[in-house]
C-alpha cells in the first residue's frame, strides 16, 4: 500500500484532480488521469481510523468519481471505495452521537472538513446526493450545534487549534475556519439545502451557526472580519484578543469564512447577510496589509490559490462586479507551477488548478467541492 500515494492534499489522489480538469478542459489527456488514479490505488487503500477526505478511501473515492467525467470506467474501483467509505461514515457516525450522548466535547476528527464528517459529507453531496448516508451525515451536523451541558457552542473542542491538548487552551476553543471549524459544516449544509437535500432542523442550524458568527464579527477600517479562534476566556469575556484580520485564506481567513456565510445565505435567501459577506471579502481585497501576509508559495490552504479560487466561487454568485477586476488582479499573483506538482493543499498542483480556473473560467470537473466552495 502506498500511503504518500492515496492522500488528497500530498499525494497522486490530489494530483489527479489537475489530470482530471486538464482533459476535460483539453488540456491533457485521460490516459493520463488514468495512471495517476493506478498511482493512488495500487496496493489498496486505507479504511482504517485515520482516513477521511484528504486521506485513504474517502480521497481515492473523491478522485476517482471525479474521474467519470470522462471516458474511463472505474466501476469495479468505485464500488469497493464506496462500500469503505459508508463503512466508516456509518462508524463515524455511531461514535459521534453516543459522544453527543454523553455530553462531551468533540475532537477535530470528528466533525472537521480534512479528517471529519463534514469532509466525508461534501464527497458524499458531491458524488451521493441523493443518498440516505448524505442525509444521516446532515442530521448529525444539525444535532452537533445544539449546545453542550454547559451552554458552549456544539462544536466546542477541548483541543487547541494544533488539534492536540495545550496549556493555552485549558478550556478548549471554538474554531471559527472552513478547514477544522464551524464554517466548514455550514457551508455543507448550506449547499447541501442548495441542492434540495434537507433534513429536519437544517434550517435552525445554518441559523444558530450564522448567530455564533455574528457574535464573534469585528468590523474594522477595511470591513468585517472574524477571529480564527475563540478561547474558553474569550467567549466568557465575549471579546477577542486577535487585534485585526489575519492573512486572507481560505482555510481561516476572511474569505473562507465569507463563502460559507454567503452560502448560507443564498440557502436562506439572505440578500443582506449575502451582501455583508461579499462587502467583507471586497474589504479584505482592498487592505494591502491583509494581502501582504499572503505567503509567496501560492498554495491553496494558505496562500493566493485559495484566496483566488475562493473569490471567484463567490464571485460566480455575486452581482457584484467589483469582484472581475479583483480576480484579474489575484491572477496575476499566482506563480508558476514547479515541475514537481506535490501537494494539493500546500504544493504547485493547487497553484495549478487555481490558475486553470484563471485561464479557462471553468472548473469543469467540479473539483473545489473537495474545499466546500461549491
């Protein structure tokens, strides 16, 4: 089994999805979907614990139903990945409502984007929409932003933001991002409502998020903007000790944050929650002091990939045309992919992809869902 092979964000299962988008742009060639997808499978992948969307058989699931899009037929793979992944799903699941029973805290893995249900709910809307396990995944997010026994948020961690046990969280944290925090479960189960696929109390729960959202908003000279985390502190004092807005990423920053809101308020039909989260990310665009802590690697997680793929997915449900000169603008900062294409999240082939999307105004095979953009 090739571990590094079979991970979304590192390894061929990411590489993939550039494979895929450059042929269904014409850009490249199925065949060469096909090796990388060979790559990621060979040897068999992970249902152990430690899978989940940017890992083992919920990645390689992710890739390769991405993939039949195309000409290939992945019948055979598609059912073995489909039945590890409703496997654990069904697993995951059971541990996180007897979890809930007990009222306790949940960890990141539980509920988060990259490790979590939240992660495994976006393949399941994107590849299973129609699905009873997409459902079950959705009542169980409904479920997670009921409060705990103590009055915090559902989603509240014992854990620092590391993910791991810290002396500077010794009363957990509320994580605010779209990779490890609460936006990451609103903007699922916004566009999961987008796509006509509701459960009982989404409606309230897209709302309670929205509300802890609102309470931790900052309105500062360039606009509206949200600290990554709250501590144990923090939430008893009700205020922030992060003094500004931080680098503008997808995964904590601004823009992130501002998608899953505007999601959410598209599903709501919101249009002034819709136009306070575009008018943020438009502030964040025009700081100079915010796009300055942009690092120069370009990546998705982290750096001007994200944030242009991010604007331009909420640019695609914005009248605003403000967003076009700005895209124009963050185009021109993405680097040039290396050789080595390593890393979806971190490495060139999220550079990559965010500058196809430049290029050809498409994302054709659809594969920022993996980010909850769309």
């Amino acid at each position: 089994m090739n571990r590094a092979a079979q991970s979304l964000a590192k390894g061929a299962a990411g590489l993939a999805l550039l494979r895929i988008e450059q042929a269904a742009t014409g850009q490249g060639s199925w065949q060469n979907v096909h090796a990388h997808l060979a790559e990621a499978l060979h040897g068999g992948v992970s249902a152990g614990p430690g899978m989940g969307l940017f890992y083992g058989a919920p990645a390689a699931a992710y890739a390769v139903h991405s993939a039949t899009i195309g000409p290939g037929s992945y019948q055979r793979a598609i059912q073995a990945l489909d039945e590890a992944v409703a496997t654990t799903t069904r697993a995951r699941l059971t541990a996180a409502h007897a979890r809930i029973d007990r009222g306790l805290t949940p960890e990141f893995a539980e509920y988060d984007l990259l490790y979590g249900l939240t992660g495994l709910g976006a393949h399941l809307l994107r590849h299973h929409h129609d699905g009873e396990l997409l459902r079950d995944v959705l009542a169980y997010l409904v479920r997670l932003t009921d409060p705990l026994p103590n009055g915090l948020p559902g989603w509240w961690t014992h854990l620092a933001p590391s993910g791991e046990r810290s002396s500077e969280y010794l009363g957990g944290h509320g994580n605010l991002g779209l990779a490890h925090g609460i936006s990451g479960p609103l903007a699922l189960l916004a566009l999961a409502t987008r796509h006509g696929v509701t459960v009982l109390g989404q409606p309230v729960a897209i709302r309670r998020i929205l509300t802890w959202l609102d309470a931790w908003r900052q309105d500062g000279p360039t606009g509206a903007w949200w600290p990554e985390a709250v501590t144990r502190q923090e939430e008893a004092a009700r205020r922030t000790r992060q003094r500004g807005p931080l680098r503008p990423s997808w995964c904590y920053g601004t823009p992130g944050l501002a998608r899953a809101q505007q999601l959410a308020a598209l599903a709501l039909a919101d249009t002034a929650r819709q136009q306070l989260a575009e008018t943020a990310v438009l502030g964040c665009l025009t700081d100079p002091a915010q796009l300055g802590r942009l690092p120069d690697d370009g990546g998705l997680c982290h750096g001007t990939a994200g944030l242009y793929q991010t604007v331009w997915r909420i640019a695609q449900d914005s009248t605003n045309a403000a967003f076009a000169q700005h895209l124009a603008a963050l185009a021109a900062l993405l680097p040039e992919p290396d050789e080595d294409l390593a890393g979806l999240l971190d490495g060139t082939t999220g550079t990559a992809l965010a500058r196809s999307t430049a290029s050809t105004g498409t994302a054709l095979s659809g594969w920022d869902s993996c980010l909850l953009l769309n």
